[in-house]
C-alpha cells in the first residue's frame, strides 16, 4: 500500500489537482454547483405534476392533488421547461461568468454575447412572420449543454484575448463615462463574436438543421457509451480511488458534472412530455442510489460503528450517522478514518461500485423505474430515491443496497475493530502503570 500511495502521490495526485484548479472544468463544476435552486424548483414540479392515477381511488388527498394537476398541468410543464428543461441556458451563463471571475473582468458583457450565441445556435427558427414567431426549443435542456458549454469559452477566451490585445479598441477622451468607455471597448470585440456565432448558426442552418441537434444526431453513440453499464461501474471506481487517497470528487466535478446532470435534465423533459426516460446514470441515481451517504457509501458502516465494542468506533459511530443518513460523508472518513487506511480500501471501492452495477441493472430491465428529479444532495437515499422514481420498489432497492454495503464492509470492520481494541487495551495498561 505505501508503494501505490507514493505512486499515486508522485503520478496522479499532480495530474488530479490540475483537473481540479483547470479554470474551464473549474469553471463548468462551479456552475453546476451554482444552479442547484434551479434545478430543485424544477424538480418540485415534476414531482407535483407526477400525481399517481386515482382511478378506483376515494382518498381525498389523492383525487385533489390529481385535480390540481389537471387544472395546471400547463403551468407545471412550463415551470419544469423553463427551469430544469432549459440547464443548458444557465450552464452557459454560469461558465461565461466563472471564467470571467477567473480573469478578473466584468462579466455583464461576456454573459450578454454568449446569451446572443446561445440562443443564435441552439434555438432553431419554425416561423418568424411579422406577427407570429416560433422557435424549437427543444435543445435547452441537457442535450444542448455540451454547446452551451463551449459557447460560454469561446466567447469568454476570445473575447479577453481580444481585450488584452486592444483589437479594434476606440480611445475615448477621458472625460467620457468609464461605462461608456467600456462599451466602446467591447465593440469590435464582441462584433467578431456575435459574427462568428452567426456564421455557425448559417452553416448548419444550410443542411436543414441547428449545431447541437447535429451533434447529439451523429455522436449519439458516444452519448450512450456515457450511460452504459461499464461507465457508471468504472466512474464510480473512480471516483472511490481518488477518494480514498485524498483527492476529493469536487476534481472529477467539471467531467462528470454534465453527464450525470445533463442526462436528469433529459429525463425531466421526456417525463414531462409523457415518454420513456432514457437515461439511468444521472445525478439523483449517484446521489440516491449509488453514493449512500457519500462517498464510500459510509452510511452501512455508521451503522456498524454503533455496535462496535472500541469506545472509539462507537464514538465515531454516534457522530457520524446522521450527517451520513445526509449524504456527508466526512465525519466517518476522517474520524474512523478510512481515508488512506488500508483495511477499508476493497470495502470503500468496492461498496459504491456494487451499489451502481445493481442500480443500473434493476433500471435497465425495469424492475425499478429511472430517475427523473433531483429534490437535494442531501436528502436521505430512501426518500430521495422514491421522490426521483415515484417508485416504491426504490425504497426497498436503497434498503437492500445498505444491507449489502453493511455485509461488504463487516470483515474490514471487525478486523480494524481488534486494532482498535488492542490500542484502547494498551492505552489502559499505560495509564494503570
């Protein structure tokens, strides 16, 4: 173990913090991070617009909550489109305005120039008459992300090396206003900008289509590869590994961030349309139904702590297990700690990654529906799986899962355990002597 520990010190410890401090996947986490009141509104409503059917039923509560739903069901669809349905929209500005808080500079008009390319490249024209415009939303969710995302560095990257070099700056006297110094400033800037997104928008325009339904067209099989059994298995492992030598998941966020969050965006949107979701690895499976109570899946193990016979473990047990019914995790890493400590490192691998495989492989044939809502980071995995699926068998799948975790863990534990017990024994001898 001290080998791989040097290794991974001198190999990939490096190459992680540099993923973790790269401004762009910097950029992209923190917006990720950054639109959580957006994407908990938008759930909220499809979680209310997702009443179960009260044919047969005279519970009251359920015959009003289906009639409300009836009654507004347009304002219920609209609040999801308009919010979880449209992430790519507040992706792109949120990594516009990172990246400018990177560089230090106002971000109004960046944000402003990426808004215009956006909505110039992913909203495609239906009709645009005098009195009657129509435009194909479609691409604002999940599926226009990736664009949205490299919208938001083009213009934020080009528009600062244009400003750093002065490209077509108009001096102004300096008795003019600052503002409208830098309005002229941006100028010529933000001119070659807005033309090149046009130019784009003019390309694929001529083949009858928009960029981002060109791209999730022809490089659909690398989407699914991204929802495939072996990648939640090995993303998972992953991030587990980097976990348990010290480098925190926040380093895998800007990658795995819009996979897991554009695939739910999807899912909302075909909920809301009334089809078949067709996505299994998103952030409320991760969150749910893969990381029980944070990375390692520590919940299982809080709970075995309660009944260790170290004073130690107990202790830690006592105050690790509710911040890990929550989804917090370090309590218990850093108390036991399992961090770096080769006892728990199968165990802290291996739970989390079993968790995914049998998530996925339940959804995959059906036995338990597939998520379509994310309520909170830190909602108990047996609510927040039912609340995701509107599935009762979710429930029992977290169960389950925490069981297995628990009898995965049980050998490591036991045999860390008689450390404990043997050091605690030492301890008492000394102080007796």
């Amino acid at each position: 173990m001290g080998g791989i520990t040097a290794y991974l010190e001198r190999r990939v410890l490096p190459i992680a913090n540099k993923m973790s401090t790269q401004r762009h996947l910097h950029a992209i986490r923190d917006a990720f991070i950054s639109i959580v009141p957006i994407t908990l509104f938008g759930g909220i409503a499809t979680i209310i617009g997702s009443a179960p059917s009260p044919e047969g039923s005279t519970n009251p509560l359920l015959l009003g909550w289906s009639h409300f739903v009836e009654s507004n069901s347009l304002l219920l669809t609209w609040a999801n489109t308009m919010t979880l349905g449209a992430m790519s929209v507040y992706i792109c500005i949120g990594v516009t305005y990172f990246l400018c808080k990177h560089y230090k500079t106002d971000a109004f008009i960046p944000i402003v120039l990426s808004m215009a390319g956006f909505l110039l490249i992913c909203v495609g024209p239906d009709k645009l008459g005098w009195d009657v415009k129509t435009a194909n939303i479609l691409y604002l969710d999940g599926k226009g992300l990736l664009v949205g995302i490299f919208i938001a560095i083009f213009a934020v990257e080009s528009y600062q090396w244009m400003r750093d070099r002065n490209v077509g700056r108009i001096s102004l006297p300096p008795s003019v206003p600052v503002s409208l110094s830098e309005a002229f400033a941006s100028l010529v800037p933000g001119l070659i900008i807005l033309f090149v997104h046009t130019i784009v928008f003019g390309i694929f325009n001529m083949i009858d289509t928009i960029l981002p339904a060109f791209i999730y067209t022809h490089l659909s099989p690398m989407f699914n590869a991204t929802d495939s059994l072996a990648f939640s298995a090995m993303a998972t492992l992953l991030v587990q590994f980097f976990w348990f030598f010290g480098i925190h998941d926040a380093a895998l966020a800007g990658v795995l961030g819009p996979i897991r969050d554009g695939g739910l965006s999807i899912n909302a949107a075909a909920h809301a349309a009334g089809q078949s979701l067709p996505n299994i690895f998103t952030t409320p499976f991760w969150v749910y139904f893969v990381a029980i109570g944070g990375c390692g899946s520590v919940l299982a193990l809080a709970i075995l702590l309660l009944r260790s016979k170290s004073k130690q473990l107990r202790t830690i047990g006592r105050v690790g297990l509710v911040p890990a019914v929550f989804n917090i995790s370090e309590p218990i890493i850093f108390g036991v700690p399992l961090m770096m400590n080769p006892i728990f490192f199968i165990p802290f691998l291996l739970t989390s990654t079993v968790n995914a495989i049998v998530a996925y492989l339940c959804m995959m044939i059906g036995l338990v529906n597939k998520t379509f809502a994310l309520l909170s980071w830190n909602m108990p995995g047996i609510i927040g799986a039912y609340l995701s699926t509107f599935d009762v068998k979710a429930i029992l799948l977290v169960a389950a899962l925490i069981i297995v975790d628990m009898v995965i863990y049980f050998p490591f534990f036991k045999a860390y355990e008689r450390e404990c017990l043997e050091q605690e024994g030492n301890d008492v001898k000394l102080e007796e002597g």
